[in-house]
C-alpha cells in the first residue's frame, strides 16, 4: 500500500521503502516461507504493509543514515527500511533493515538510522548454504506414514526439562484377564491318579518325580470344565474329569490321600488357550487317559527344546491396544511418550510395571501374551514387538521376558486329607502286624496250654511208674541180697559141719592121716569159702550199680521231662494275658479309628486366600494408560506450538516444514559463506544460535493459527527425520 512518493533533491540512485507495522526482528520473529523468489519476497512486504516510497537518492550505505523530506511526527510509527542501490548487478538487490531511530531536523526533514536485517537480506543464500548443523530445538514431523495411509505418532524422546504435574491421571483402564473366567487347577502328586508309586520322567522339558494334572474350572462358579477341543473350537472334543471329583479323591481315597503336594491355580497356561468359550489344546505336549478311577489331562515326557515354543498360537493373546487413541488424538505426539504417558501393568496386589509407549514397534499395535507356569501361579504378561526388532528369523517373543510383567502373587488351594483315610494309608501296616503279631502269640500259648496239660499228665505218669519201678528193683535187689545171705550162711554152716567132721574122723585113725586129712580138707573149705564169698559181693555190688544207674536214668528222664513242662508251665502262664493283649490291641486299633473319625480333617497346605482375591479381583491384571492432567497437557501443548522439541541431533534445519511458523535454535550454526557478506554471516549465525521463529504468513505471534505440516507423512520416517536430506 503506498501512500506517495517524494522526489530527492540528490543525484537519483537510490530507492527507498519505509514500512510501518512490521512485528518482525533482528532475533526473535521474522518472515520465511511466505515467499520462494525475491521477487515475491519484496511484493510481499510491499503489498501486505503501508509504506512511503523515496525514490533517486544517492547510494545507501550499509547500517547508516538517510535523511527523508517529512515530518517527524507523520514518520515516528515506520519501523521498517528497504532500499536498493540500483538495477543492474550487486546494486539491484534489495537490502532489508531495522529502524532503529528516527531524529527530528526540522518540520520538512527527518533523519533515519537503520541496521540491516540480514536474515530477510540473505534470505535464499541462506536456505542455499545451510549446512547439517546441531539442532538444539525445532518443529519436526509429528506423523509417519508406511505408505499405508495409517498416520503412526513420530517418537522423540529428548528430555525437555518441563513441569508435568507429579500426578498424571488415567482415563482408560482395562482388565487384562488371560482367559476369561477360566482358570486351571495343576495338582502335583508323588504317584499317578490310580494310587500307582509312579510318576512320567521329564514332564515340562525337566526331569520330575512329581505328576501334574490340569483341570479347568470356572473361577467365579467354581463349575468343572470337563470338555475340552483339540487344535480349535470346533475341532475334537476329549473329556476329563472334573476338579471337584479329584479334590474328594485326595482327600478321601486312602490310595491317593497324603500323595498330593501342590494344588496351584493359575490363569494361563502354554498350549491351553480359551476360544469362543472353549478351552482349546494347542500344543502336543498334553495327554489325555485313564488312571484308576479318573480321565485327566496330564504332560508328555518331553525334552526342554520341544516343550519351548515360538509358537504364538500357543500362548493366549490380550486385545490390541492403541495408544494414540487412548490417550486422545493430539498433535504434538511427544505426549505419546514417556515420562509424559505410559502404560502401566498392575496386579491390583501391589505388583507394577511400566511400559513406555514410544517403545513398541507400532504404537497401533501394541499387544501382550500370557506366559504361565504348571507349578506355579505366577504369570508373565509380555509385551510383543516391545523394545526389541525382529533382525532374524530365529526372533521370539519370548526372549522379550526380561520386559515382560511378572505376578509375584502366588495362588493355590488348600489340600485336605480326611484324617481317618490319613491314618489308614499310615498306619495299616503297622497295626495289620501288630494284629498279626498278637494273634500268633495266642496261638502259641494255645499250643503250649495244650502241651503243658499233656506234659502234666505224662509228668504224672512218669513219675508214678518211676516210683514204682524204683520199688520194685530197690524189693527185687533186696530179696537178691537175702538170698546171697543165706546162701552164704548156710556154706558157712556147712563148712563148718565139714570141719569138726574131718577132725573127729581125723582123730579116730591115725595122727599122720588126721593131720594131714585135716589139713585138706580145711583148705578145700577155706578156698570154697572165699570163692563163693567173692561171688556173693561181685553179683552184691553189679546189683547195686544196676540200680544205681537205673535210678539215675530214671531220675535223668524225669528231671529233663520236668523242665520242659515247667516251660510249658511258664507258657500257660500268660496265655490268659496274651488273650488280653490281642483285645487290648484290638480295642486300641478300633479306638483310633474312632478318634480319626472325630477328629478334623487336616490341612496339610495352607492356601493364600483365593475367594478374597475373586471377591475382589486381586491378582487380576488391570492396564492403565496414564497421561497429565489437563493443566499440564494445555502446558505442554502451548510450549511445544510455540518453539517445538528438544532434538538435539545433527541434521539439516526444518526452516517451512510447517505451514503457519518454524522455530529453529541452533547450536554453532553451520552456514557456508558463499554469497553472503561476511559481516552479516556471523550476525545470521548468533541469530540462529538463540533461536528465532520463521513466520510464513503476515500472521506474526499469532500461535492459535494452524499449523500443520507442508510435507506429507511418508517423506519422514519414525524418528520425525525427513528421509531426503536437505533443508525443508
């Protein structure tokens, strides 16, 4: 808009513009992408702005003085100076300045100081000799695209050392529950479900000599689950039997009392997944058979490689979540980014952990599985594509367990043994031998009575007939004796008779013939005597010694008949106490009972208070996506619209990437001199060193224009870096 123009008086050289209301200055806001080519940059000053025109003035030195015919209160509200020295060459250029004073002269004259403003200046040597330069601040992409048409949030994650409140809040929450209602009772046993002392070698990949069983429930109405699918919903159908069945059987059947350890209960478990209601097997480490009484679903012997999988479709999956459309659609997306949101993972039991938004692959796409244990209740909740790129096909999301969330809560059952089942299993065997052991005992003193009363009779006997016997011979040896006696007194007689015969007869002959008569027949006598006498004692004294040893044999037998039945005797003694021994032990087995049956069932394992964490859903996985508060947020948002983020990375400056305005601070600006007046280059590096906006619009310090980007989504790449390397 020009208001006149004023011939000089000087030799025409020169022209010059005065400008008025211009918000634009040396350091802090000036013009950029409003124009491409000089000659738009000048009729954009010239149309958008009132302006008073001086031409043919002489040459205009650089940042001096020029004196215009007009009065100073008519000229005090310019601000703004553009001169060109002529048309041809160097002088043709057009040079843009800062009034930096008007001074009165006098009422037709005024004096006027300017500096050059050497951005406008230089403006397109400038964008031709930017260099990489360290970026300290500056708007950048707020959305990539794959060529997808998906916008995906740009990460940028430099710390800005702003205020964020020290409470964020969370407008979304979600229940993370692996499987639903449906959870899994594993019960670990030392023998199989028959009562059998067995147990599978290397259940789980590892060497055990604990069976597992797995058994389904609904954990809010307790039901069994007893029908499961094979490969999907609709596929086989197999059937086990049901928890409550096999919790009585431990608890009663006395093969099976006392042989559980564990009942744990957890929410998911590798190779068993829920869908469409259905529990699903997905791998071919379970089997399905019969033990005693019982179907149950148990684990193959398998090695540690085929228990491992990378399978997915083995582990139950969460929902997907989007993150950007949780937290709500902005667009500056460093708010998608920690510390200033993030996803948090809570056991509602005071176990947490936080998941950086900017971290997954695919911010759209974040998702979860559940890894769980057989013999424990613990389960990892792990992020897949999270903190990790899949670089190689031997990749698996399990190695992402390191970032997964791990429940420290252990769940399990109590396990109750019937006390009178419990006894019998512990105690038969015993109280089966000492049963025995009595009811051998009676029939050996049953037997030793009867000996003993047979021994008594025998003794009787025997002692009689020894009596008798010993009468007899001691009657027999006597009249023996008598009769040797009298045999022998009647010889002596005899002899006698002999001898006074011989000695009268020897008297009546003659003395010679007497003599020796006599002596004959005295010695004959005597001789005869002596003779019988020796026999006499010899057939005495073998009389004697036969019923000597007769008696002693007799008393032999008789003493070693005694002693057994004094042990018979001893024997019978107790068999009335050992009768009352087996009824005492008898009694006592029957009183056991009695008291195990009165007595209350054991709990041989505490449980950790299951029915408290359903009633209130602890251990049941919530997510959070946390974000500022409103306040903070409006905060956030306003510093960032104004000068962008911290990026702090070497690159080519975005100078009109953005429609509305560009900030940019550099830290030792790098520009080539080519083109640009030397003097003017360093000041053009101080001003992009603290930092200045690039206004495209006449619109200056208005921050509430929009100001989305020029460029499209799929020229930057994750990071918010333009992919062709140059100045935008």
């Amino acid at each position: 808009m020009s208001i006149g123009v004023v011939n000089s008086q000087f030799t025409p050289q020169s022209k010059i513009y005065l400008l008025k209301g211009l918000e634009i200055d040396a350091m802090n806001n000036t013009f950029w992408g409003a124009f491409d080519t000089p000659e738009k940059q000048f009729n954009f000053f010239i149309n958008n702005y009132d302006h008073i025109v001086f031409e043919n003035y002489t040459y205009q030195r650089k940042d001096g003085t020029v004196v215009v015919p007009g009065v100073y209160d008519d000229l005090r509200l310019y601000n703004y100076l553009i001169y060109q020295n002529g048309s041809t060459g160097n002088k043709a250029k057009w040079i843009y300045c800062f009034i930096t004073s008007l001074g009165y002269l006098n009422d037709n004259a005024t004096s006027i100081s300017f500096e050059t403003d050497v951005i406008q200046t230089w403006r397109f040597e400038i964008e031709e000799n930017f260099l990489e330069s360290y970026i300290a601040y500056e708007h950048r992409p707020q959305y990539y695209d794959l060529g997808d048409g998906v916008h995906r949030p740009c990460i940028n994650t430099q710390p800005e050392n702003l205020e964020i409140g020290t409470d964020l809040i969370s407008d979304k929450q979600y229940l993370i529950d692996a499987n639903g209602i449906t959870s899994f009772a594993v019960i670990g046993m030392t023998c199989d479900m028959s009562g059998t002392d067995s147990y599978t070698n290397a259940q789980l990949g590892t060497p055990s000599q604990i069976n597992y069983y797995v058994f389904p429930f609904n954990r809010y109405t307790g039901t069994d689950i007893t029908s499961l699918k094979i490969g999907s919903a609709s596929g086989q159908t197999v059937t086990i039997s049901g928890l409550s069945k096999v919790l009585d059987a431990i608890r009663k059947n006395e093969k099976l009392v006392g042989k559980c350890v564990s009942i744990v209960v957890t929410n998911s478990i590798p190779g068993l997944v829920v869908e469409s209601g259905q529990v699903v097997i997905k791998r071919d480490c379970f089997t399905n058979e019969q033990q005693g009484d019982y179907l149950i679903l148990t684990y193959k012997a398998k090695t540690m490689n085929e228990m491992l999988s990378n399978d997915l479709n083995a582990y139950t999956k969460t929902r997907v979540y989007n993150i950007p459309a949780f937290i709500g659609f902005t667009q500056f997306t460093k708010l998608y980014t920690y510390p200033y949101s993030y996803m948090l993972i809570s056991d509602n039991n005071g176990t947490t952990k936080v998941f950086k938004n900017e971290l997954w692959e695919d911010m759209k796409n974040a998702q979860f599985i559940y890894v769980g244990s057989p013999n424990s209740s613990k389960i990892n909740i792990v992020p897949l594509n999270y903190k990790v790129t899949k670089s190689n096909e031997s990749y698996s999301d399990l190695i992402n367990l390191d970032n997964s969330f791990e429940s420290q809560y252990e769940t399990s059952l109590p396990i109750i043994s019937d006390t009178t089942a419990l006894m019998l299993q512990s105690s038969r065997n015993s109280m089966n031998v000492g049963l025995s052991n009595t009811r051998r005992s009676n029939e050996t003193n049953s037997a030793i009575a009867s000996a003993t009363g047979n021994a008594l009779s025998a003794q009787t006997s025997l002692q009689n007939n020894l009596n008798l016997s010993v009468t007899a011979r001691n009657a027999n040896l006597a009249s023996n004796l008598n009769d040797l006696h009298n045999k022998s007194n009647m010889i002596n007689a005899s002899i006698g008779a002999i001898g006074g015969l011989s000695g009268g007869i020897a008297s009546a002959l003659t003395g010679n013939i007497g003599g020796a008569v006599g002596s004959l027949v005295g010695a004959g006598l005597s001789i005869g005597q002596t003779a019988m006498q020796n026999q006499i004692n010899t057939k005495q004294t073998n009389l004697q010694n036969a019923n000597a040893l007769a008696n002693a044999n007799a008393q032999a037998s008789a003493n070693s008949q005694s002693t057994a039945i004094g042990n018979q005797l001893r024997q019978l003694t107790t068999q009335y106490q050992n009768q009352t021994n087996i009824q005492n032990a008898m009694d006592s087995y029957n009183a056991r009972i009695h008291d195990a049956q009165a007595t209350a069932d054991s709990i041989v394992t505490g449980s950790n208070d299951l029915m408290r964490q359903i009633a209130l859903d602890l251990n049941t996985f919530v997510l959070y996506v946390y974000r500022p508060t409103d306040e903070y947020k409006q905060k956030l948002e306003k510093i960032w619209n104004m000068r962008g983020y911290a990026t702090n990375t070497i690159d080519y400056p975005n100078l009109r990437s953005k429609i509305s305005w560009n900030y940019i601070q550099t830290v030792k600006c790098n520009i080539k001199g080519t083109n640009i007046d030397p003097s003017d280059l360093e000041k053009i590096k101080r001003v992009f060193d603290n930092g200045i906006t690039l206004w495209h619009n006449k619109n200056v310090g208005d921050y509430s224009q929009n100001n989305g980007e020029r460029y499209s989504y799929t020229q930057c790449d994750k990071y918010g870096n333009y992919k062709e390397k140059k100045v935008h």
